[in-house]
C-alpha cells in the first residue's frame, strides 16, 4: 500500500500555460454570487466545500449545462424543433470550455435487464467469444455435438418420417426487420411457388411483402413429399438445395402435425438428434428472443404463488377466511362452488382447515390433476330444482389467472399479495435458455463466467490462451485482448467484488458511477471535460488510491478532469482545489479559496482546517453501554456470508464497516432490515437466508432512511414530504381576502385543479422529453415557475405570496414563522440536520442523495418516538463535508439518547470513531469477505490484525 501511494504521489501535474484554462465569468445560478473563476484545463482539479456551498451549482449547474446546451445548438433547426431550447444557464461568459461529460450518481438504470456486464460492454465481447470460439454439447447427454452431412440427414429423415408426408423448408431469414418484397420477387422468379412466413405456408405472389417494422422469420418451401423409398433421389436433391439455400441450415415440417425439426451442417446430438442453431452474439442475450429463458422471458425471476400467503392460518375454517384469496363465507359462485366439492370429497366448510384431508385440499387449491373439475351445480327455477355442470379451476389457478390475465392495476396488485418473486426454475436464474447454457469455453458457460466476480473472471482470462485450442486462439485473440482491458479498468477503480451479473439496479451510486467511470477509461477519448460527482461514495479507504490512479488516467490521456467531492485523500491528490463557501445556500456561493493542496493546508479555511488536523470531530469521552437488551441474528448465509451471527446492543449508535463488498449491506439491508420490517410491519420483503434472530420483542418501529430520491417528479419537495405544507396551505386558508372569495386550502394546492397554474400543472417547469436523451426541464411560461395562477398569487400572508413562502429558504421559513409553533418545530428539524440553506419548495429532483437522506432524518426527528424504533442509515455522510458530519453526528446521537437504536452502514473515519459499537466485515470483498472480523467499541476493533479498516482506523484515533 506504502509503495502504491508513493508512486502516485511522484507522478507530475501537468504545467498549465495562461491560456489553458476554463475561465467562468459572472456565475449566478442558484446561490452563486456573480463568481469568476479560472480552471486550469487538462489537470484533476477537485471542488469542495460544505454542502449546499454551490459546488454543484459551479460544475453541474453552469460549466455541465452550458456544454450540453452548446451541443443542443449544434444540431440543425430541423432537430431543434423537437427538443426545444434549453435555457441558457445564468453566467455571463464562459470560455475554452471543451465537450462535457458528466458522470453523476443518479442515471442508475432500474431496467431489470440492465446488468454489469451489459452496461460495460464486458458481455458483449464476451458473447461475440461463444458465438465464435467455444464448443458446443446436448443438453440430453452432456457430450459433444456434431455436425451433419447430407448422407445423414437422409438417413435420419428415413428412419425418424418412415411413408409421412413431409415439407422441406429453407430458411431465408430469422429474426430480423423488413419487407422482403425484392426477395419474395427473386425466389419466385427462381420457380419457387410457397414460402413460410412467421409459421404459415403462403403462396408466392408477385409484389407479396410483409411488415417492414416488424420481426419477421421467412422459410422457403423446396418440397412437399413423402417418405418413400422410390422417393429419395427426389429427397436427396431437396436436401441440398435445401442446405445451400439456408446456408448450411435447413427444416423438415411434418405435414399433418405442423412439428418442425431442423438439420443443420453445424451442430448436432448424435445419440437424440437434437440440433442447434449456428451460434450467433444474439444466442447468448438475455435480451434477445433468441437467447433469453423462454420462462422468465431473460429477467432470471419469476412470480410465484406463495401458499404461506394463501393459507397463513390452517387453525382457521375456510367459512372464517382461512383460505384468504376467497375471504370469509358469503354468497358468491365460487363459494356455491366449493360448498359442491365439501359434499363431493366428505369435508366441512366450518372445519379447521388442517383437518381437511390432503386429497380434497389439494382439489380446492390447484383444480384436479387432469384439468378443471366438473362439479355439478344446483338451482331452482319453477318450484323445482336444476343441476348443471360448472368447471372448477382452483384458488391458486384463479389467483394466477388474475394476475396475468386482468388489465385492472388493482387486480393484479391484489393477486401479487399472494405471490413472491423467486429464481426461475427452467433457467436457475441465469436468464439464458438451455441451449445457450451447452455452449462451453474451457468448461464454463457464458453464465458461470457471469457468476464470478471481476478479480476471478480477471485472473481465468489471465492465461486462457493455455487452455484454447490453436484454432480458438486465433479466433478469440482480439476479443480477449479488449475483455482484459475493460476487466482491467473495472479493478483500477476498486470494483473487483461485483460479479458481471449483478442488475445495476442494485448497485450504489458511488458503484454506478466508478463503472462509467471505467468506461470512459475505456473509450479512450482525448480533450473531454469530465465533471464527476463524489465518486469515492462506497468506497473503502483501501481503495482510494486505486480511484486517484484512475482519475489521473483520465487525465494523463489529454482530458480536463473536475470532480465535486468531500475525501481527504482525493482532495490532497488533486492538482488544483477550489473552496466553495463560506456558509451553505445564501451564505455560500463565492470562493473561499484555490490554488495547489500544498498551498491550501497553509491557509485558514473551513476546509483547511480539517485537512490539517486544527478542526476534527472529537472522539466521545465514553462509549455508551446501552440498554442491556441485544438483538442477536444467527447463520445469516445471504449472497457470500460465511454463516454469519451477529449481536446488536440496544440503545447504542452502532457502526457496520468493511471494505465494498464485504456483505454489509446484504447483512443488514437484505437479511436484517426485511426481518424487522416484517415483525413490525407484516411487510412481504423476503429476507435472505438465516437461521434464527433473539430479542425482536424489544422493538417496535424500524425506520431505514436511504438515499432514495423524495420523489421522482418537480411537484415532490420537503414541505411535502416533511408533511407541513398542509398547515402552511391552512394558515394561508385563514387569511381575511381568502374567506371573503371562498379558498379553502385545496385552493393552495398544486396538486389539484382551481389555483395551480394550468400550463405546467402546478410543477413550475414543463418537462420536454428528449427520447436517446435524459428529459430536460424549462420554465412554465405562464407561471414563469411561480405554480399557480394570479388570483392564487394575490392571497398574501404577512405580505407573502405561497410561492414567495415556497420559494424562502429554510432558515428564513424558521424566523417567518417562528409565531406559529407547531408549524416552526416541524421546519427546524431541517435546519437541526444542516439543511437551513435548502428551499422549502425545492423541487426533489434536484436534491443530492445525501440532502435527500437528511430531509428524511429530519422528518423522523420531528415525530413522536417510543425509544424503542431502530433507524437503519446506509452512508449517511454521502455529499457532506467535514462541517455537516459533525451536524449529523449530533442528530443522530439525540436519536439515540432518547432510548432509540441507530444502526450505520459507513466508511467514513469520523463516523466510525465516534460509533459506540463497531462491527467489522470482510476481510476482502466478493468471495474473499463475508465474515466478521472485530466486534466492540473502535478502540478494541482497530486493534484487529487482518482487518483493512483497523489500520486507517487506528492512525484515525491517534490523531
């Protein structure tokens, strides 16, 4: 590690001539105070400063949004019709400003078919290798396949079609667009008289074509014939033709029974006859009909009904609602129904249902095994009585039914209740269909090598070329050169855990964004101005390095490189700092100070002063005990934990660390959380795998605030979210000049039709969507962003407008309102967790993940508690600066003296150290993590040997 520092650290920053520079003039976007300021280009220059100082503004909000906008205008009119303008961002002048790119940690894509692999491109090449260099074997034997020649397909077609009438079919085009009217044309012309076309036999007619926009799969009938003896030159002379013209690939249709079978020159099972497609890229994704799961349609999962769900309570008679899906008796069809089957199959409705014999359970659950059940119905008509027949399918058939037949959201949502999503059983999750699985290079399949993670997969392809044939050799040389490089920028920036099938929508920020990251390493692109945001998010002290090494390299290839971050070690290793501040929102916005980081630690800043050592956040004098009341998970083996116990003292601030990818977060979010939820809640999150938990009795409430956006639309804001704009909408209700025209709150409201504004809907802004591009936001020209109409906006308040309210900052909302009590303790909860620079109205789209965090924290603050609620915080201190952590620190602990328990999944040092109880994870990530290394209060786990985080914990504390 010593050595690795050293030799980054020698590494010169480029000389920056007068002329290469960025240079911003008159910047005022947002709290920005008509600021000029001189960026050195082609260097690594890190903005800093407390949160809400304008960082993000200066980088985001005006060099990002003034790049984007000048490539918007280098389309043509044409185009810009559709997109619209993009308003220019509020700064006089910029200049040498090169294309921007920006790498930020909120475009992570939610797609479930979204993986690592995929949006690395890793998947792609490794794809294009199967298609071309590996071997194939029968998913009935399990050996090799091989190929036919002409003699056996007739061999085979004589003994498997013995006197059948049979077509012979050319396959022309598989899976692709057009319209084909030329090729229809040409084949006609060759005397050819039918063709099949996505299954059915056509006659070829002149100017025939089909749906150009469509996927379409086009054979050429050669022959209708049948199997003789007296027939097989005929046959013979079919078959090749058949062969050349489908390329090697040819079908045999059984005339009466439509089953096709196909031969092909390449690929086949000798001992079953089975034969496979010459593989191409697209028989290895999961995103193709060609290669995905024909179950899972490639999403790996699949929903299933749960029966603990459908019969939660077998003490219970199905006349008392023991077979939930049906609730309790009453007079439905269904319930005629089963009251038929109870008389058939000898049972009573009124009996507990674990007293039903199993037969008969098992007829009122899935129907009857050979199909629906008949049962005879009666009713009267006319003084006497009818019998009918009715056809019974069973609860659970009926709950599946529901959910994939309705087109009623509300339906479905109510099946799903009675379903949980579980690995398909055709593919085990691996998203491909059976035939991709057979297609093996050095014994593994395409999905084994997705399973391993980045460092395995790196050090199998490290000397492949041993293991491959010459002929695969020189097939595969160009493919696994460009595998290594991409695996090789991937583990530069510390990501060695994650495995090329990991969905990114499970990924965190700082992980999405080290992979674009990793990407655009890989693009190789020169004289691009980069803008990242906090890339060091989730990552370990261990690997900061492995990320500044990155970052130069981005650099070094000739690119100008401005990265937003709060990390001690990215700050010292960059070649210019810029300090936003002083304060945050309206006492922000100007530059405290820049220059080189040597010159930077000698000044007397905020920003300096925690870089050098005069301010830190001070270790508690006493670690807490807690209550004397634990929470003891046991055997927890999700993802790669090693059987692990876990005991939890209640009462305490309780800190989860370990480097990325040692099994925090499938510890405490998806095996801990889900249990807590579930015993609080009856919450349907599955927890992963364990063994038992102890001492749930001992809480009632589990609250885990994440970094989850407050919401996803301009409309969402934190007085809305925080709940107080309703008593803000009551009071302006209240004013005289409202009850004389007749406002009620709802009048208030830009959610609802009458005061908003009617062009924007209430949100302020219009959004324009940009289809291959994320959706711009711009003004309402109405409203000019002000939400409502005129008449709304004449309703004044101590001389201010609703939006004028909305459109304070907080710390002016806590002074405005300081009169109306239970309206001002909900607002300086907000300004308790360092958010008094945010605006009321902010719009949640534009709020951080670590504002998003503390506007949670702040809405919890400001409810009743128990003393008994556990808060589970996942890297808290994601987007603050040395000043707010200690802010949040002091919110959090107030959390915990009042009896509560706060449970913390963080790298940070300054929050480790002032943890009462530290449980470390690791030693490594992926395969070599998930164990427990050191438990107990920081001093005791920094004295841990193996531990990574006990190292720069115990230098930490000796400070």
């Amino acid at each position: 590690m010593a050595k690795q520092k050293q030799k980054t650290t020698e590494q010169p920053a480029p000389i920056v001539q007068g002329d290469e520079m960025i240079e911003v003039y008159g910047a005022r976007e947002h709290n920005l105070k008509n600021l000029d300021i001189h960026i050195p280009k082609n260097s690594l220059v890190v903005i800093t400063g407390i949160s809400g100082s304008g960082k993000s503004s200066l980088a985001f909000d005006t060099i990002y949004a003034e790049g984007q906008r000048r490539y918007m205008e280098s389309f043509g009119a044409y185009a810009r019709q559709f997109i619209g303008d993009m308003e220019r961002p509020d700064v006089d002048k910029i200049t040498g400003l090169s294309p921007v790119i920006s790498i930020e940690q909120k475009t992570t894509n939610k797609n479930p078919r979204s993986t690592v692999g995929t949006i690395t491109e890793i998947y792609d090449f490794l794809r294009l290798l199967y298609a071309r260099a590996s071997e194939a074997y029968s998913y009935n034997t399990g050996k090799r396949m091989t190929r036919f020649s002409e003699e056996e397909i007739m061999a085979h077609i004589f003994a498997q079609f013995p006197k059948k009438k049979l077509v012979i079919l050319a396959p022309l085009v598989r899976g692709r667009k057009g319209h084909y009217r030329e090729l229809f044309e040409q084949v006609r012309k060759q005397g050819f008289l039918k063709v099949r076309v996505d299954g059915e036999v056509l006659d070829l007619k002149e100017r025939m074509q089909v749906d150009r926009y469509k996927i379409h799969d086009i054979e050429l009938v050669i022959d209708r014939i049948q199997v003789q003896e007296d027939a097989r030159v005929r046959i013979s002379q079919s078959v090749q033709k058949a062969l050349q013209l489908g390329k090697g690939l040819m079908f045999v249709m059984d005339h009466d029974s439509g089953k096709v079978n196909q031969y092909s020159r390449q690929l086949m099972c000798e001992d079953t006859g089975i034969s496979y497609e010459e593989p191409s890229p697209n028989s290895f994704s999961f995103n193709s009909p060609y290669g995905a799961c024909p179950r899972c349609k490639g999403l790996g999962t699949i929903y299933q009904i749960n029966m603990d769900d459908v019969l939660p309570d077998r003490s219970k008679s199905i006349n008392e609602g023991g077979l939930v899906p049906l609730g309790e008796a009453r007079d439905t069809f269904t319930f005629k129904q089963i009251q038929q089957l109870a008389k058939k199959y000898k049972f009573s409705l009124s009996a507990p249902i674990e007293k039903i014999p199993e037969k008969a359970l098992n007829v009122l659950l899935f129907g009857d095994e050979n199909g629906m059940l008949e049962v005879d119905m009666g009713f009267e008509e006319n003084g006497g009585s009818e019998a009918y027949a009715t056809e019974y399918e069973g609860v659970v058939n009926m709950v599946r039914r529901y959910f994939n037949d309705t087109t009623s959201d509300h339906v479905r949502n109510w099946a799903e209740g009675f379903m949980q999503l579980s690995a398909c059983p055709e593919c085990n999750g691996t998203r491909l269909k059976k035939e991709s699985l057979m297609f093996k290079v050095d014994g593994m399949n395409i999905a084994e090598l997705g399973e391993m993670n980045l460092a395995g997969l790196a050090v199998w392809f490290g000397d492949i070329e041993k293991r491959l044939d010459k002929k695969q050799n020189v097939i595969a040389k160009d493919v696994l050169k460009e595998i290594r490089e991409r695996l090789g920028f991937l583990l530069d920036v510390g990501l060695t855990y994650l495995t090329l099938s990991r969905a990114t929508r499970t990924l965190s920020g700082g992980e999405s964004q080290r992979i674009r990251l990793a990407t655009q390493i890989g693009s190789q692109l020169m004289g691009i101005t980069y803008i990242l945001d906090e890339p060091s998010i989730g990552l370990h002290q261990r690997d900061n390095m492995r990320l500044i090494d990155a970052l130069r390299n981005l650099r070094e290839m000739g690119n100008s490189v401005l990265v937003v971050e709060h990390d001690k070690d990215i700050m010292l290793h960059a070649d210019h700092l810029i300090d936003i501040g002083p304060g945050a929102g309206v006492h922000g916005g100007q530059v405290v100070a820049q220059g080189t980081p040597a010159e930077m630690l000698k000044l007397k800043t905020a920003t300096a002063g925690y870089l050098n050592g005069i301010h830190e956040i001070p270790v508690p004098a006493e670690r807490r005990k807690g209550n004397g009341k634990f929470l003891e998970l046991k055997g927890a083996t999700g993802n790669n934990l090693k059987n692990v116990s876990v005991k939890l003292p209640l009462g305490t601030f309780i800190c989860v660390t370990g480097v990325s990818g040692s099994g925090k977060s499938t510890l405490i979010n998806e095996t801990l959380y889900p249990i807590l939820s579930r015993h609080a809640y009856n919450s349907k999150l599955t927890p992963m795998p364990y063994k038992s938990v102890k001492g749930l009795e001992e809480l009632d409430k589990v609250i885990e605030i994440d970094q989850s956006p407050i919401g996803r639309t301009p409309r969402s804001n934190p007085a809305t979210y925080c709940g107080f704009f309703t008593e803000i909408r009551q009071l302006f209700a209240a004013v005289p000049e409202a009850k004389i025209r007749g406002y009620n709150a709802g009048r208030f409201s830009f959610n609802v039709k009458g005061g908003r504004c009617d062009v924007c809907e209430g949100a302020g802004v219009r959004v324009i969507e940009m289809n291959f591009l994320p959706d711009v936001y711009v003004h309402c020209e109405k409203c000019n962003g002000r939400r409502y109409n005129r008449e709304t906006l004449e309703i004044r308040y101590k001389g201010k407008s609703i939006s004028d309210v909305l459109d304070m900052t907080v710390e002016e909302a806590v002074e405005f309102f300081q009169a109306v009590p239970y309206l001002h303790r909900k607002i300086k909860t907000l300004q308790d967790v360092g958010l008094g620079y945010i605006t009321i109205g902010q719009s949640a789209v534009t709020l951080s993940g670590g504002e998003a965090q503390r506007v949670k924290v702040a809405t919890e603050l400001s409810k009743k508690d128990t003393g008994k609620t556990i808060y589970i915080l996942d890297e808290p201190t994601t987007g603050l600066h040395f000043q707010d952590i200690q802010l949040l620190l002091n919110v959090l602990n107030k959390l915990v003296d009042r009896g509560n328990s706060v449970l913390v999944i963080e790298h940070n040092l300054d929050v480790v150290k002032v943890a009462d109880y530290v449980i470390d994870l690791g030693p490594e990530g992926g395969e070599g993590g998930g164990r427990i290394l050191a438990v107990g209060t920081p001093e005791e786990v920094s004295k841990c040997k193996e531990s990574h985080t006990a190292l720069f914990l115990k230098k930490e504390l000796k400070q």
